[in-house]
C-alpha cells in the first residue's frame, strides 16, 4: 500500500467523491450527508474516526475503483512511468549450478532458476532466495562474485532461448519464463540485483478509511473516476456509455501526456552496434 499521509496523490475519497458527480449519484446517503451517494458508496468516519455502522456494506465501488486503478497502472507502465519500478533489490550468496555431476561443476543440460518461491540450482531449491513479491516484470539484472565488493555488472538478457553451454564464474544470461527468472548458472556463489516492474495490491475496500489511502499516481483523479465511470455505464447500458468511454480515453491521453513530456529531457542513446574482436560484437555476443 502507497504510504499513508502522502497528500501529494489523490485519496480515495476524492476519486470517489469526484465519480459520484460524474454519474449523478452525488445525492444524499445512508447519514443524510450531501453527495455520499446511494450506489457508489465508501465507508463513512464521525469526527472522532469511528466507521459508522452501515457505511461499509456496499462492494460495488471498491471493485470498480480496484479495476479502475489497475487499468490505470497497465497504462502508466507502457508509458514508461517509472512510478512502478523497483530497484536495487539484492540477494547474495546465491549457490553454484549444481547437478548430478557435482556442486559447482559446469553442465550444459542445467539451467538454475530464481522464482517467488525459492532458488533452483538444477537439484534443489532454497527458499531463502526468492523474488520481489510484488514483481510483475524484471527489467534488469545485475550480478558480481559473492564476498566481494566489486561493482555489479549487467547480466544479458537472452533474446530467444537460454543457449546451453558449460557454465563459468557468471550467471551467463537470464530469461524470463514461467514466471521466474532462469540462468545457464554459475560455478561460483553469486550475489545478484534486479530492477523489475511491479504492482500494488488492491487499495480500496470497504474496511479502510478511504481519507487516508492514496492512490500513488501523481494528478490522476479525473484518469480513474472516468475509468470507473465507463464500468458503472457499463452496467446500466444506454448511450452514457460511449461518452464515458471517450472521456476516460481523452483523461488517460492527458496523463500520456504528462508523462511523455517529463520524460523527453532524458538524453536517450543506442548503443553502437559493431564488430569487435574474437567473432563478437560490442555487446559481448558472439556473431555465429
């Protein structure tokens, strides 16, 4: 959950303050209260914060502002917002390939995989070793030789298939399958780094106080109150729909926007491509 007290992203009540105008439901509730509304209902607190009874009963705005907020991070991904990215996430000492033929010894048939549940060195896994548990994608992975404090160097990512050959005193490359990370594997204990893509679990229900959740996107409350109000047309059918639908997709346009333009002042350069020496190009792979 995004931190508590962040003012600078929207509450959940502003969202849901803000939908419930949208689709005429800003009426007054269950307390009498004006614009807590009939359908798309939150929990509601005194002024001494204790929920009043009956204010918490209604699922049907927290589902659609659920669906609504992951719909908003799926666009906020392919945007390139780095709001989802995590970062330097370390686990060392991960254990040598292993198989058959020994602890440590190189065989082409193994590959060692790194899963929410553990390691797999290619006989066993340790589950002391596991991946973020938020991680949705891994961008990047980093590696160096455990019980030194070299600098990380960047593991390759494969562009098809794990290539099988004898392992060495690296991790070789990583594919991302099966919702783990594989490596050919290394002869040598390894410490590793990711940077990876992730998601938040579910905000809104209907036993939080709604004030105080944020939802971690900077200046996206008209962005989620219109995807929300596209589900709520949807339900009732009618012409209100394709407008909905045209609202939310001008409001995501606009945090596109956003984002794109705060971005463009990043100096972004390719690599030059280009044949090296021993048969291999600049990116250390082999050209055959």
């Amino acid at each position: 959950m995004p931190p508590i007290g962040i003012t600078s992203y929207p509450s959940l009540t502003q969202v849901a303050n803000l939908v419930r105008t949208f689709v005429d439901d800003d009426k007054r509730g269950l307390t009498g209260t004006p614009g807590e509304g009939q359908i798309l209902t939150n929990p509601q607190y005194d002024d001494s914060g204790t929920l009043i009874p009956g204010t918490n009963k209604s699922t049907t705005l927290p589902t659609l502002m659920n669906s609504a907020i992951r719909e908003i991070y799926r666009e906020i991904r392919i945007m390139g917002q780095p709001t989802l990215y995590g970062d330097n996430y370390i686990l060392y000492s991960l254990p040598p390939v292993n198989s058959p033929l020994g602890a440590g010894v190189a065989n082409p048939a193994i590959q060692v995989a790194l899963q929410f549940t553990g390691y797999f060195d290619g006989i066993q896994v340790w589950p002391n070793f596991t991946l973020p548990n938020n991680m949705l994608y891994p961008l990047e992975v980093w590696q160096r030789p455990s019980g030194t404090n070299y600098p990380f160097s960047l593991v390759p990512q494969a562009t098809g298939a794990l290539r099988p050959c004898n392992q060495q005193m690296s991790l070789g490359e990583w594919e991302w399958r099966s919702d783990g990370i594989w490596f050919n594997g290394s002869t040598l204990p390894m410490d590793i780094r990711i940077r990876w893509e992730f998601t938040f679990v579910d905000l809104a229900s209907p036993n939080i106080d709604w004030d105080d959740t944020y939802i971690p996107i900077l200046d996206s409350q008209e962005a989620v109150a219109d995807a929300i109000s596209v589900r709520y047309a949807r339900r009732l059918g009618g012409a209100t729909l394709e407008d909905a639908k045209q609202q939310a997709k001008k409001s995501v346009f606009q945090l596109r926007q956003q984002i794109t333009r705060s971005r463009q002042g990043i100096n972004n350069v390719r690599p030059i491509f280009k044949s090296g020496h021993n048969g291999k190009n600049d990116f250390g792979r082999a050209m055959y």
